[in-house]
C-alpha cells in the first residue's frame, strides 16, 4: 500500500536570467493554483549554457502527471520560454513550449 503520490518538479528560468519580477512571480503562482491546491515553490540559481538563471523549483505532489506537463508547458508560455524542465522520481526531461 502506498501512503503518498510522486513529487513532480517543474524548473522554469526567468525572462532574463535575473530576478524574477513581481508580476512573473504572481503570473506563475496563479497559473499553478489553477490546477493544484497545494504545492512549493522554491527559488533557485539554475545554469542554462554556462550561464546563471533565476529559476523557480516548483514541487507538486500528485498522481496527475499530465496536469503537470500541461502547467509544464503553460509556465513556459508565460515567461516566454522554449524549454521546461521536469523532474519525476528523479528523473530529468524537458518540456518544449513551443
């Protein structure tokens, strides 16, 4: 018997690599309350091409894994960006947004 669900972690950089601004932040947060009640978002410094992003970790534990590419996808929309990346049950993949 299992007594939880799977962690999902989406990984979405910012715009511009910098801090996320405020209205990025609440655009994310809003667009994942739309599909889940609970979840964590965590601020990270993620690299892309060597480079330094801002990124925000957001960690969703459910068994609805095509909610979460599906917000995969819509974040990346969002923040204008081409890739997504997620992580579940320790395992890496992107999710192209356009």
């Amino acid at each position: 018997m299992r007594n939880g669900f799977p962690v999902h972690s989406l990984y979405v950089g910012s715009r511009d690599g910098k801090s996320f601004p405020d209205a990025d932040r609440c655009a994310v947060t809003d667009a994942i309350s739309t599909s889940f009640d609970c979840f964590t978002v965590v601020d990270a410094d993620g690299y892309f091409k060597g480079r330094s992003v801002s990124t925000l970790a957001i960690k969703i534990a459910t068994d609805d894994e095509a909610s979460v590419e599906e917000l995969g996808c819509c974040l990346g929309q969002i923040l204008e960006q081409e890739a997504v990346g997620v992580e579940t049950a320790g395992f890496y993949r992107t999710i192209s947004t356009v």
